[in-house]
C-alpha cells in the first residue's frame, strides 16, 4: 500500500544535509572525475573530410569543460572541508556562492546538451541547483 509522504520528515533531512560535507564533496568529486576524463579534441589530418574533426571538435568545445570542472570540482571540496572542519554557515556561504556560480556559467549548456543527446551536463546543474539550494536554505535561514 502507498503511503503518503512525510514533508516534515523530508524538510528536517534537507536541512539536516546542509550540515554535512557530502553533497560538496559528491559534486566536487563528480566534477574532478569528469574534468580527468574530457578528451581532447582530435588533431586536423589531411586528406580526410573533415567531418569527424568538426564532431571532435563541438564535443571538446561542449560544457563544462576541463578547468571549469577542475575549478568548481576543487572549489565544492574545499568548501566540504570548510563545513567538515566546524565552521557550518561560512562553508554554506561558500558551497552557495560557488554552486550559484557554477549554475551561471554552465546553467545553460546544462539545459542545451538534452537536446544533443548528452545527459552529464544536465545532472551537474542539476546536482549544483540541489546544493544550491540546500546550502542557500542554512546560509539564509540558519
């Protein structure tokens, strides 16, 4: 049998998570290994039609790329470790500030790449619009 949802059971774990590294530290860690593994693009050889170096090419080009991932991958751990080592509501501030970030510089792609078939920059503005959100909800209304 379906039961019914407890909001208030959920609403106490959403803030309960806002108290914990582990959201950061699973957005920052999926960003680094995504960061490790984007390809370069592929060289121009001739004789060739050009078309699969035009396709190497827009993958490469596709958000996020390399050092935005580096970057905020790097930013969303260290902001993890800030809240691990004690100091909840500026490690919030922070994990906010760079999620919010994130969501503006790759916001956009993220919704974009459903359209070419790429699922990965959609789950990482997903997973930044949910850390957003529950690091906004301390830092604002601790």
């Amino acid at each position: 049998m379906l039961s019914v949802p407890d909001f208030q059971a959920i609403a106490h774990n959403f803030s309960n998570a806002s108290s914990t590294p582990y959201p950061a530290w699973a957005l920052g860690g999926l960003l680094l290994g995504r960061g490790l593994t984007i390809q370069k693009p592929m060289t121009p050889i001739s004789g060739t039609s050009g078309s699969s170096f035009k396709f190497s090419q827009t993958l490469a080009t596709a958000r996020p790329t390399k050092a935005s991932c580096f970057t905020f991958g790097a930013a969303h751990l260290l902001g993890g470790w800030i809240i691990y080592d004690g100091d909840e509501l500026n490690g919030a501030g922070f994990n906010f500030a760079w999620s919010t970030l994130y969501l503006i510089v790759n916001g956009r792609a993220g919704i974009k790449s459903i359209f070419a078939g790429r699922i990965n920059p959609l789950a990482f503005s997903l997973l930044a619009l949910g850390n957003a959100g529950i690091y906004g909800k301390r830092f604002f209304w601790p």
